[in-house]
C-alpha cells in the first residue's frame, strides 16, 4: 500500500544533553524515547508493529530508507499498475463509445510496468508466472463487467485516542466498484499464494479500507470488502457492518495507543528477521527460515 504524505509525530521529549541521553539508555531506557510520538498510521505502519516493534522504529520512527529491492514485491508492483490501467481505460473507452482493452493490451502494460518496476532480471520466468494471472483477469472483467468507480483511492481520516490526541489514519484502496444494488464494493489485489490467509471479516487491512470509504470517501459502508488473489482467479469477500467498523475503530485505538507506549523492543523470528529490510543492523536477528531471502 502507497503511503499518503510523511508521517507526523508529537513533539519528542527533551533529553537535550548528551549524557542525559546516555543515562536514560544505560538505566533501561529506549533509545526510541527521543523519538516523537507518531501521529500518522497506515495498515503497513500497524502490520509492521505486529510482526516486530523495532522493524516499525526504524522505519516510521528513524526513517531508515527501504533499500532492499525484492522481485516478488516487483511483481506485485507490475500486476497492480497493469489492472489499474486496465480499469481506467476500459472506463474512459466505455464514455466514447468505444471497446474494452483486450488480453494483448493488458499483457503490453504488464510488460512495461513490469520492467519499470524493476523485473528486468529473469523476466522471462516473471513473464511466465504472469500469463495464467492476465488469463484470469481478463476472463472475469470480460464476464462481470464491473463499474469501477476509481483506482488508487487515497483517503484520511482523524482518529481521537484520547481527548487531548488525535491520530491520522491513511491510505490506498486499489480499486472501488460500484454494485447492481447501488453500493460499492472495495477490492484489494493480492498475488501470491493465498495460503491460509485470515477471512475477509477479520481482515484489518479490509477493516481499514471500508472505514476510509465511510469516514472519508463519501461513501456508505461498502456492499462487500473483497481481497482478490488475482493468481487464483479467487475472491474473498464479506459483508461489512457499521457495528463492525465500529468495532474496527475502537480496535485501531487500541493499536495505535500500544504503539505510543511502546519500547519497540524487537521481536526476533526466523519469518520477520527474513523478510526484515534491516536484520543487517539489528544484533537481535535470527536465522532466517527456509525460503525467507535473509540468511
């Protein structure tokens, strides 16, 4: 998920001397008490402190750019830009009068965001795993025939935690549709395998969507939240309610307030110190687990 602006943090404490600081951390202290608080979150930022405190420091916190390049995440990045053309197109030709892109057009823009994103080494192989992907897309946008309503839909929203603080809540949600019954349906793309992913009702990223599109979209509650693994040719979907979401609000307070009064201290396993954009400077890792790209 894009990220909207730069995160924004509380004023950090004082701790202006030097050897106060270093007391501070000698008697037990976090470093990341120097740290403002965040006032600005994301799925990614609160999926991120789930699987590792510390990974989420150095990221939101200390602002350590993501430098690692990862072929699968390349991937993703190229099927996400090539079914958002395909969406935006098949709307503005709809307007003219004219026909749908085809399976030839949706392969050509996945070929050139794919080499945008970087899938210039072994793409023969990438192009490969993408053709069954393009197959399934456009057999179900040729037999569906959804209205969608926008892509990449930005959206914010203020959260109170307390009554003195208020937090922003942020981000993108892939693809809007507008449905038969005059609701909307929200859709995250996924590739990959679906492995045993969570049910789309307990889904936070879902969660989060549905209220963007409630709390600042100007929309109702959506019809349906789908997560569609697009390898698959696959939906996941369920029903949102208003008590559910807000249910999901009262859930994110208390995720952001455990993140502000968190130490970040880390949380080493085999699956985050894999996947983990900085194991290389944290004496916490651990080995990683087969198939993870950190050893």
């Amino acid at each position: 998920m894009t990220l909207i602006g730069e995160p924004k943090r509380d004023a950090a404490p004082g701790f202006a001397d030097a050897r106060a600081r270093a007391e501070h951390v000698l008697a037990g202290g976090s470093p990341y008490d120097f740290a403002a608080q965040p006032r600005w979150f994301c799925f990614s930022a609160l999926w991120l402190f789930d699987r590792c405190p510390r990974q989420y420091a150095l990221r939101y916190l200390c602002g350590f750019a993501v430098e690692v390049r990862r072929a699968a995440l390349d991937f993703g990045t190229a099927a996400h830009a090539a079914f958002e053309r395909f969406t935006r197109e098949r709307r503005q030709r709809a307007r003219r009068g004219v026909a749908a892109p085809d399976r030839a057009e949706l392969g050509s823009w996945f070929e050139a965001a794919g080499l945008a994103a970087g899938l210039s080494t072994d793409a023969e192989s990438w192009r490969r795993r993408a053709e069954p992907m393009l197959d399934h897309f456009i057999a179900a946008e040729s037999a569906g025939q959804a209205e969608t309503l926008v892509e990449e839909a930005g959206f914010r929203f203020g959260l109170p935690i307390d009554p003195e603080t208020r937090v922003t809540i942020a981000g993108y949600i892939d693809r809007i549709d507008r449905r038969r019954s005059g609701g909307v349906e929200v859709v995250d793309y996924k590739t990959g395998s679906m492995g045993s992913s969570e049910p789309a009702e307990s889904n936070l990223q879902l969660g989060i969507y549905a209220l963007g599109c409630r709390e600042a979209l100007g929309f109702d509650t959506p019809d349906l939240v789908t997560l569609y693994y697009v390898e698959h040719g696959r939906r996941v979907s369920s029903r949102p309610t208003d008590a559910a979401l807000d249910g999901q609000l009262a859930d994110l307070r208390g995720r952001v307030r455990a993140i502000r009064d968190s130490g970040f201290a880390p949380r080493p396993s085999p699956s985050a110190c894999g996947w983990c954009d900085f194991a290389g400077i944290c004496r916490e890792r651990v080995a990683a687990s087969p198939g993870s790209p950190v050893s």
